[in-house]
C-alpha cells in the first residue's frame, strides 16, 4: 500500500471518529448565543468570531408547505458558504440543532407540513440522523430518509 492510500484512509478514519465523538458530546443547552435576524434566518458566531446561519428556503421545492433548512457559514469576504467551515466545534453543532429544533419547529410547524435537510456528505447525513432520533418529539414529528441525496424529510404527524 502506498503513503498516500494509507494516509488517506487515516484520514477517513479520523473523520468518521470525530463525527462519532461530536454525536456523544450533542448537548442542546450548550449552545452559543444567536439572534433571530430576519423571519427566515438565524446567526450567530462562535468563539473565534466566524458567523454561521441557518435559514429557511422555500422556493426550491414545489408548494407552500415545504421548506428547505439550509445551515452555512460567512467568509472573510461576507460571501455565504455551505460547505466545511474553516473551524468547527461541538457548540456550532449545538446551535444548529437548537435553532431547528427549539425554533424552526416550534414556531414554523403551523406554516410548513415538510422540513428537509440536506448534509453536505453521508456521514454529516448519519450525524443528523442519530441527532433527530435522538432529541425529536416523535409525537409531533416523523422523519423520512432520502439517503442517496444525504436528505432527511421531518414531518408533522
């Protein structure tokens, strides 16, 4: 096996065991502080100033009743990002699921029958996935896969 296979597959590795270690560390009261800025858009910054967003489409899905949760990052040039931030820690992970879960679902269910998620690769999909199980009022809500796009689909029952 060559050094670079080798190091690749370390790497995976340490991703994977970095995603496994931020799902046991979830911990939705330890969040950073966020603003709900607009009607469709919360932001907050973490601990080295870098400010995230989590906003809510609607207009890439047919109907009213669907709306697609879009969590993302600004750069140095105040352009929006959706892809892997320059730092990340558990408290960005928190936030993002405090805000869909204690504020997105909460106050949007009236308005939206559907929510979907979209991860940036599969383990960020399982992440979401083991988090939703884990922490979703499974009364209100049910969740539906789409794993071959990284969705997941939260429902009003």
């Amino acid at each position: 096996m060559k050094t670079s296979e080798l190091k690749q597959i370390i790497k995976e590795e340490l991703i994977v065991s970095s995603y496994e270690l931020m799902f046991e560390s979830v911990d939705l009261n330890n969040h950073y502080d966020f603003e709900h800025a607009r009607k469709n858009l919360w932001i907050f910054n973490d601990r080295k100033g870098i400010k995230y967003f989590i906003i809510i489409h609607q207009s890439l899905y047919k109907g009213d009743t669907k709306a697609e949760i879009k969590f993302g990052w600004v750069d140095e040039n105040s352009k929006e990002r959706y892809d892997k931030p320059p730092s990340y820690d558990a408290r960005i992970f928190n936030t993002y699921m405090y805000i869909f879960l204690n504020e997105i679902l909460k106050y949007y269910s009236e308005y939206f029958t559907e929510f979907y998620l979209e991860a940036n690769d599969s383990l960020r999909h399982r992440l979401y996935r083991q988090t939703l199980n884990k922490f979703l009022d499974k009364n209100k809500y049910s969740i539906q896969e789409l794993p071959e796009k990284n969705t997941l689909i939260i429902r009003s029952n």
